[in-house]
C-alpha cells in the first residue's frame, strides 16, 4: 500500500505545535516525533478506506504510553499499527471517548490498548469520514474536552489558526473552540452547536441578553412556538455547584438538556435561548427591525492558516437561513446567531464593533 501522499506535510506542520505545549510543561509527556504522526495519519487514513461488515471505521488514536494513562485495557499481544489492524478491531472502539492506544516500543510504533482517559496535550487522531481526518489534543484541564489542531480532507490540509481568537471581537465560544478560554458558559454552547451539526437537518440558535425584550423587534409576532414561562432546565444545570457535577448522572442530563434544545432547531425558524440558558421559543420568524437597513455586505472569517478574511456579499454566503441570522446580528449587536447548514457548514454571526459590520465566522472545522 502507497503512503498517504498528506501526512509527511501535515506531520511537518504540526509538530511544532505539540512541541511548544509539552515544552511548556514537561510533566505531560513528549510530543510525537514527526515520523510517529505520519505513520498514524498513514495508518488511520487507509483504514479510513476500507469497510468492516460495510461501516466505515470510527477510529480514534492517542499517543501515549501505557503508564500514562489510568483505566487502560491492555492487550497482551501488541497490535500492529496498519491499515487492515484498525479496521478489524474498530467496530469495538467506535464509541465516543474511546482511544486506541499507540507508543513507540523496541523502536517500532504499536497499538498497546485502549483507554478513556488521557493525560493533558496529548495527541489525538480520529477517522471523522472516509478520507477525513481530525488531528485534536486533550485539554489542559478537562481531559473529556479536545481542542481541534488541523483537519485532513483527502490532499487538503487545514490548520487551525491559533491567532483567530486575538481578533479582538472575537467571540468566547470560537475562543475555547481553538483553546484559548476554558470558560464553563462557552462549552455549553460548544455543545449545542455540535448537537445542531449532528441532527443534519439544518437549523438557527438565537443567543440573546437574559431580561431583555429588543430581540423581539426582529422577531415576527405573534411567535407560533413561544415557551412561557420559559424552560429553564438547561439554566439549572448550569448552576449546579461544580462540586456536584462529577460523576454521569449531571453530565446524562446536560447532554439530554443540550440535545433536546439543538433538536428545536431543526423546525423552520429560529429557536431563541437567554445568555442564561433559558429557553424562549423555537419556530421563529426573523424579520428587519423597523428602522433598520438592510445587510448587504459582512465580513467572512475561518480559523485556519492561508485563509484571509473577506469582505462578501451577504446573497453569497448562504440561503434565507444564513441572510436572516445575518440580518438578527445587525439588528440586534448585542445578540447572536449560530447557523447549522445541512450540507455541515456552520456559522457564529455577530456584529463586529471593530469593523462596524456584521462577522461571519465559519467554524465547521473546529466542530469534527
């Protein structure tokens, strides 16, 4: 089997990455060397290819030695690290949060185990699709979150833009999205943004100020699907004292509270959450606040290296789902709009008060 023509490159290009973290706290561990993320990407991208009983393989892969990680399955016998391997033994590891475990042993790459648990920066490699590879690290203080480093599309090599989040107006949510803030508030919104990726039929989260009623100006009246009171299971979630938060019985219930919330915005409309997390009604029709111009120009970024920013007609960006949350954030500019396409695509519109327009930002990559 050839090697996969990306991986030398993309090896090249992000180990510095994973060098400066672990050089920063060499507690952690050793970063990859450069030919061990090759062989991974190698590896995992012709599993990518293949087919197990017709599924194509979910495949998660950590670098990490066995005595770094707590709770691991060892196999007796190494496994080697190739292509036919990780497709035979995926379909018992294709559960989220489940990494095969690679080290380096008598000079040669091997797959050692299987774990949930990995220590900080360590790095990740997941078969997202067919041919489409995710290269992540483990968070510096929750080893359950993964912050996206590049993504690899066949030939195409993404990296992730770790200066985006100085913008700044940048929003928190794309700041812990690229690693930057560990804000608790900003991975609630994480997680409802991948639960509207997830259910593919498209849909609009309205983000608004708690105790305020201007939204409702953008808004056409009367609202079919408003909530009243408002439903505030999310927003008592959130308050739980951390101390009572371990354990899955909260995290079970977040996850249902998120899921139930991003389930609202596959109807037509936008559903409209508090900055608070209460919810306020889903199906929403937005329309021009009186007074208002109309948005025919915004500022359009992603976080990865080469991509500039660009200046775009609003017609271009998208269909009526895009224009209207565009239109919201223009309004509203103390407000937000996350926007789920079908196709994958998903986009934070928020005005801009360093360029006086509405920003775009397209996050589908940081989302894998």
């Amino acid at each position: 089997m050839s090697a996969y023509p990306a991986a030398k490159a993309a090896a090249l290009r992000i180990h510095p990455h994973f060098a400066r973290l672990f050089a920063a706290d060499p507690s952690s561990g050793e970063a990859p060397d450069v030919e061990a993320m090759q062989a991974m990407m190698d590896a995992a991208f012709w599993a990518s290819l293949r087919r197990e009983e017709g599924f194509i393989p979910r495949i998660s892969l950590a670098f990490a030695r066995p005595e770094q990680v707590s709770g691991a399955m060892m196999f007796e016998q190494r496994l080697p690290l190739d292509a036919p391997t990780l497709t035979r033994v995926s379909p018992a590891v294709e559960r989220p949060g489940i990494h095969l475990g690679v080290c380096r042993e008598g000079g040669r790459l091997s797959v050692w185990g299987a774990t949930r648990h990995l220590p900080h920066f360590h790095f990740v490699l997941e078969v997202a699709a067919a041919g489409l590879l995710v290269i992540k690290h483990s968070s510096g203080d929750d080893s359950a979150k993964f912050v996206n480093v590049a993504v690899l599309e066949g030939d195409q090599i993404k990296i992730v833009d770790q200066r985006a989040a100085a913008l700044p107006d940048c929003p928190n949510l794309l700041m812990s999205l690229i690693g930057m803030s560990q804000d608790g508030a900003a991975s609630v919104w994480i997680r409802l943004a991948v639960s509207m990726r997830a259910h593919g039929h498209g849909g609009s989260l309205l983000i608004v100020p708690a105790g305020s009623r201007t939204w409702q100006e953008s808004i056409l009246q009367p609202i079919t699907y408003s909530v009243a009171p408002p439903f505030s299971e999310l927003a008592e979630l959130r308050q739980v004292d951390a101390s009572e938060r371990a354990g899955g019985p909260w995290e079970s219930a977040l996850r249902r509270a998120v899921d139930g919330i991003a389930g609202l915005t596959a109807v037509d409309g936008a559903t409209i959450v508090t900055a608070t997390y209460d919810l306020l009604a889903f199906g929403a029709k937005i329309v021009r606040r009186p007074g208002a111009g109309q948005v025919d120009r915004l500022m359009v970024t992603e976080p990865i290296e080469g991509v500039p920013a660009a200046m775009m007609e609003a017609a271009h960006l998208g269909g009526t789902r895009h224009l209207s949350a565009a239109q919201f954030a223009h309004d509203q500019r103390d407000s937000i709009a996350l926007v789920a396409s079908q196709d994958g695509r998903f986009t934070i519109f928020g005005w801009s008060p360093c360029e006086e327009t509405v920003h775009a930002h397209r996050i589908e990559t940081l989302l894998l």
